[in-house]
C-alpha cells in the first residue's frame, strides 16, 4: 500500500468591493470637507481668534458648572425615585411613577421656560403655618434666578431618566442576594447600599456617561433663558459681528473637545467597574499608545516543519 501526499494551497479570499466601497467612502467625506474648508463666504481667521477668547472660556466653563449641578440633581434624585419605584408602598411607587412620568413626558425645553416664567402665575413663594399668618414670603424673581431655572428645568428632568437607569441596575442584580442578606437581618436600605448598588454600577454607569454627555449639548438650552454659557455667548458675538456660522465652529469645537474627555473619561469608570465580571480588563487607550509606539516584539523563528505547506495524505 503506498502513500502519496499532494499539497493544499490555501489562496485568501479577495474581497474587491470592500476596497471600492472605502475608496467611495473617503471621496465623499474628503469632498465635503473640501467643500466646507475652501467655503469662499467662510472666513477661518475669526474662528481662530474667538476659539480662545475670553468670553467663550467663560462661557465653556459656566456650561461644565450647567452640567456638573444638573447631574448631581438628577442622580442623585433618580436613586432615590428609582428605591421609591421599588418600594411595596404603594403610594410611594405611584408618586415615584407619577413623577417620573411626568417629567419624561414633557419637552425639557418646555420645563425650563415654565421655571423661567414661574413668576406669572406665582408671584410670591412662601413658607409658613397653615391658616395664620406667621410664615416668609419671597418674590419669585428673587428666588429663582435664570440661571437657578435652568438647573431646576435640567436637573428635575434628568432625575426622570436616571431613576430608570438606576431601576434597571437594580433589577439586574440577583433577588437572591437580596434575600440571603435580608435572612441575615439586614435592613432594606442597607441591602440596597451596600449589597445591589455596588454591583447594579456596572449596569448603571455606561448609561450614566451617555446622559452625561448628552447633558453636556442639553445645557446650550439655557439661551433661552439668557444664561450665558458657551452657545449663548457664541451668539451673542455672532449677533454683534454677524459671523454666525464662524461661531457655530467655535462653539462645536468647544463641545466635541468637552464630550471627548467626558467619553475618555466614561471608559475609565466603566474599566474600573468591570472589575470581577471580567478575567482580564482590556488595555486603555495610553496602555495601546505604549505598546505600538515603544514596543517592538521581534517575531519568532518558524520552524522548519512549519515552513512546509500544509499536506493531505491519501492511501493508493
């Protein structure tokens, strides 16, 4: 009986039309930014010198103060709305319900104007002892100042959508824990402190780092209250030099640089979260920036064996 081997060849496959579809792609996007740069009406030297002026700075920085105060209304409020959506109360979880009902179904747009004009139909806020007349009272306009508006229009509207984020988070995490801490006599909030929400985070925070981000661009809504943060000054220095679409540059790149460090940002929480769930964290970004820029590894000798191609045997 004898042997005779014949060698298989492996040829890759060609794949042409992905080249000529990345071609197409590139000469579409290389157009439009051509078309965009070499705008004849496009004067690129005032967006060069309005990209640092103080103004926008002071704008850049009211919107990340906007952003900071907003979120920490609204996590910190849809923590406690998302517990009161889960309570067995039921009068608790209706008003939690209600709430966050209300407030998902209505235009923030909407809630910071009516803050804005609360004075309208409520011209004196106070407090005091039903049916005398021993209590404060202030002037609305006083109290709530455009800029407290549209905190209050930010902040209560996204405590709606973090009491959801935060609800998921705690479904996700095992009823059965729960009861193995509460047969151990532990107290409802103290389970949910220090037994679910620790590990309802890994659910949580990459939502949380979207509406973070998304917080970020809802913040130019404050115009309409006259609160001067980045988009608000933009316009009003384009209202007084006309150059609005140079401005509208300034002031995108002022946000794509604020939602860039805040997505940067958002990886590292989300890293430092998955830690557990995973047997090896992924590398961060400078870890790979190290590796391809200081790191050469030579490559192993092959051997002789593995230079011969591969074979199928066949019996004669």
């Amino acid at each position: 009986m004898s042997q005779a081997t014949e060698a298989v060849k492996a040829v890759p496959l060609r794949h042409p039309w992905r080249w000529v579809s990345g071609v197409i792609v590139l000469a579409i996007t290389g157009g439009i930014v051509y078309t965009i740069v070499t705008a004849p009406s496009l004067n690129w030297n005032v967006v060069w010198a309005y990209l640092f002026q103080d103004l926008i700075f002071k704008g850049v920085l009211l919107t990340l103060e906007l952003t900071a105060i907003a979120m920490a209304i609204g996590v910190g409020l849809g923590v406690v709305l998302a517990v009161m959506r889960l309570s067995p109360n039921p009068v608790v979880s209706s008003v939690s319900w209600f709430y966050i009902w209300f407030f998902r179904g209505t235009p923030v747009l909407v809630q910071i104007f009516f803050w804005y004009n609360l004075n309208a139909v409520l011209p004196h806020i106070g407090i005091g002892i039903p049916f005398t007349h021993i209590g404060l009272q202030a002037s609305t306009n006083t109290l709530i100042s455009p800029l407290l508006a549209v905190i209050l229009g930010l902040g209560l509207n996204e405590a709606a959508y973090m009491a959801e984020i935060v609800r998921a988070g705690i479904i996700s995490v095992e009823h059965g824990q729960t009861e193995a801490a509460q047969a151990l006599g532990m107290r409802r909030l103290l389970v949910m402190r220090r037994i679910v929400l620790p590990q309802a985070m890994r659910v949580i925070i990459p939502p949380t780092g979207n509406e973070t981000i998304s917080m970020l661009k809802t913040s130019s809504l404050a115009f309409i209250a006259a609160v001067p943060e980045l988009f608000t000054r933009s316009e009003q220095i384009a209202s007084a030099n006309f150059d609005i679409i140079e401005l509208l540059f300034v002031a995108s790149a002022w946000y794509l640089a604020m939602t860039s460090i805040l997505t940067l940002g958002q990886y590292y929480v989300e890293r430092y979260y998955a830690r557990g769930s995973q047997r090896e964290l992924p590398p961060t970004p400078l870890q790979r920036f190290r590796r391809v820029l200081f790191t050469f590894h030579a490559q192993p000798p092959v051997p002789p064996e593995a230079e011969a191609p591969l074979s199928i045997q066949r019996r004669g």
